[in-house]
C-alpha cells in the first residue's frame, strides 16, 4: 500500500475511518463507539464484535460485584466469637500441597 501525503495527514489527526473485515465463516454484528484521545483532534471510530461485547457485558457484571462476601464474613465472625468455628487442619495441609505441587508444575513448563 502506498501512503500519500493526504492519508498520511489523515492519520495524523485522527480523520481516518476505520474499515470493517469480516473473517469467513464468522458474521460479526458490531457496535460503533467514538474514541477520543485527550488532546488529539477528530475522532476514531471502533466496530467491536459481538463476541468483544459480551466480553464487556462479563467484566461489567463482575465489576459491578463486591470483592468481599459480607455475609460470609459476618458468619465466620460470628462463628470464631462463639468458638463454634474449628479448623480442619488435614484440609488445610493437602489443600496446601496441592498448590505448592500445582506451582511446580507451573514453574516447570517455562
């Protein structure tokens, strides 16, 4: 492709239109969204996939969850205080083994 001095100049300020390729055999129904970039002038516009949406949709929803389970919290509290809360050590120590030899594994493949 050869780049003249006018495509050239669109790029540089952000006036170029994106083109859409569709690959064979996957249709894509596609959003358009404005991007700006601070400082630049004009603006791109992006044609995301409809699997790339639903992407976003998953990270929105699970962004949109809290990090903590405060219910699980308040009930383990609740347990310790009372002393009805009992460590299954056996549990904890296979648990333990199974992620220091799954690590391993892990460090070996590189």
């Amino acid at each position: 492709m050869k780049v003249t001095e006018k495509q050239s100049a669109e790029h540089m300020d952000g006036t170029a239109k994106t083109q859409s390729t569709k690959k064979k055999g996957h249709p894509q129904s596609s959003s358009t969204q404005n991007v700006s970039t601070g400082g630049e002038i004009g603006s791109a516009k992006v044609k995301l996939s409809e699997r790339a949406q639903d992407m976003k949709k998953i990270k929105d929803a699970v962004n949109s969850q809290p990090d903590v389970d405060e219910a699980k919290v308040a009930k383990f509290k609740s347990m310790l205080a009372k002393g009805e809360y009992k460590v299954n050590s056996k549990a904890v120590a296979d648990k333990m083994v199974d992620e220091h030899a799954y690590n391993d594994f892990l460090s070996s493949e590189e």
